[in-house]
C-alpha cells in the first residue's frame, strides 16, 4: 500500500503572514511587539505576585498560576515568529519547525482546556461548599495539574501522530502566519476528509462538549447563589464572572476554528489572532480587573519593593 501513498515533497513552507502591504508590516510590527511585551510581562507579575503573597493561598489562585504560565508559554510559542515575518516579505519555516510548533499549541491549548475545567471545579466548591472548600481543593490541587499535563500530552500526541507522516506534495504556501492543522490540511496530495473528522472531534466537538457541561455548571452555581446573602453573592459573582469570562472568549474561538469541514476562509486569520494573542492579553486583565484581593497584592508587593 505504500505506493500508493504520495511521497513527501516538502522541506518548508511560506507562510504569506497577515498582510502583503509593506506599510502596514511595520504597523504591525510594533502593534504586536508591544502586546507580546505586555503578555509576558503582565502574566510573570501575577505569577510573582501570587507566589509571594501569603494572602493568595487559595487553591484558586493556585491554579491561576498555572494559567497565567500557560498564556505566557502560548504566546511565546506563536508571536515571535510571526512578529519576525514581519519585517521580511518571504516567510519561512522548515516542516520539522513547524510541526513542532503545532504539537506545542495543542499541547498548551490542550492544558489550557483542561485548566479551565479544573477552575470552573474549583469555583463550583467554593460557592456550592465552601465549608469544604479548603479541605476538598488542596487535597486536588497537585493531583489536578498532573491530570492537565497528562490530558495535554495526550491530546497534542493524537494531533501530531496523524500530521507526521502525512504527504505534501506542493504547492508549499500557506495564507497564515502560523502552522495550525486546517492550513496545513489543505496543502496535502491526499483526501483529508477523514483526518478532517478526527481533528473536528479531537478539537473541536469536544471544545463543544466542555463548554455545554461549562455552561451547565455555571447554572447550578447561579442557583446556589440565591440562598447566600448579598455581599457573599456579589463576591462570588465577581470571581465567577472573569472565569466565566474567559471561558466564553476561550471556547467559542476554539469552536468556531476547528468545529468543521478542512477549509480556510479570509476570516481564519484574524480569529487566530484573537484565540492565540488576544485571549492571552485579556486573561490577565480580566482577572486582575474583576478581582480585588489580587489588585491589592500587586500593589502591597509594589509599595514592599519601592520603600
């Protein structure tokens, strides 16, 4: 059977990156810089400011370490690149680079699922048991981060596997400005419509499942909150929304990428945009914005590092 499958061909690829118009390159350039300095930047704090302050002990905030590293690492695997390509007009990137790149952004991507189950757990205890809360959690918290690590390596080893050995026989250009499956997919000398399927119900029907027993959970919490009082509601509505929040933006991007047939469309681009380097912006915001206790660590760590 092996002759009858194409050899392959290709060493590189060309990626054709956001834009063709050298002006708006530079535009760009710095646009993305300064975001990607704000991600690191904005997402090492709350790991710092976490990890030094005794009063964001809380499993919550535990886990809220995990994904501000995972943001951080997200970014760093997909903007450089694509910062760089910025400033040259012929991007490109060697098969072995960018199939590597792919097994990272699921094995983060991955993670990142996974994490945020584990928080939506977490504030499901919290406000449905939070007598228990501390005992419950802690005991969780390690055992839940090794979960994640295994759900991801897993994951990522089930998307790889399929592209590693799969024939491109040219053309090698690709319009985007990272490698992602569907881009990919579309540049192969053979029917895809079987791998196709398996990458919709790898990514994108389960995307679909997490976020509709999301959703569910997010109900029973709502209803738990009638018989707290009303300051107790407000808070935990306050810490319950931003992860909500991030859900919401996380998942429907997720859905709407890879829930479908092997096909790239002009709007592509722009959607991973905001799924790899946007979102990772506005977790830090969003948790930070909506959450006063961690306000209030970053400037007790702040005031303790200037006197």
């Amino acid at each position: 059977m092996d002759h009858l499958i194409p050899p392959n061909n290709v060493t590189e690829f060309i990626l054709l990156g956001l834009t063709q118009n050298p002006h708006l390159q530079k535009i760009l350039f710095i646009v993305f810089l300064s975001i990607f300095l704000f991600i690191v930047l904005a997402n090492l704090l709350i790991v710092i400011t976490i990890s030094l302050s005794p009063a964001l002990s809380a499993p919550m905030y535990f886990f809220l370490t995990y994904l501000s590293f995972i943001d951080a690492s997200y970014t760093s695997v997909t903007t450089p690149k694509m910062i760089i390509n910025l400033l040259y007009q012929r991007r490109i990137i060697l098969l072995g680079s960018c199939l590597t790149q792919l097994f990272v952004e699921h094995f983060l991507g991955g993670s990142e699922i996974i994490l945020l189950i584990v928080m939506a757990y977490d504030r499901y205890v919290a406000i449905c048991k939070p007598l228990h809360y501390t005992t419950i959690m802690q005991g969780l918290c390690h055992l839940l981060v090794v979960v994640a690590w295994i759900g991801r390596i897993l994951h990522a080893t089930g998307q790889i596997l399929f592209m590693i050995n799969f024939p491109f026989c040219g053309p090698s250009i690709t319009d985007h400005f990272m490698c992602d499956l569907f881009p990919l997919l579309k540049l192969a000398c053979r029917d895809t419509y079987m791998l196709g399927m398996v990458v919709a119900a790898n990514s994108g029907a389960m995307c679909l499942l997490i976020f509709s027993m999301l959703l569910i959970s997010y109900i029973v919490i709502l209803s738990s909150l009638k018989s707290h009082g009303s300051e107790g509601r407000h808070k935990a509505l306050s810490t319950h929304g931003s992860h909500f929040t991030v859900v919401v933006l996380f998942f429907v991007l997720c859905i709407f990428t890879y829930m479908g047939p092997v096909a790239t469309y002009p709007v592509d681009k722009l959607v991973t945009v905001f799924f790899a380097i946007l979102t990772s912006m506005l977790n830090p915001i969003i948790y930070t914005v909506r959450n006063t206790e961690v306000k209030n660590a970053m400037r007790s760590l702040l005031k303790t590092r200037v006197t």
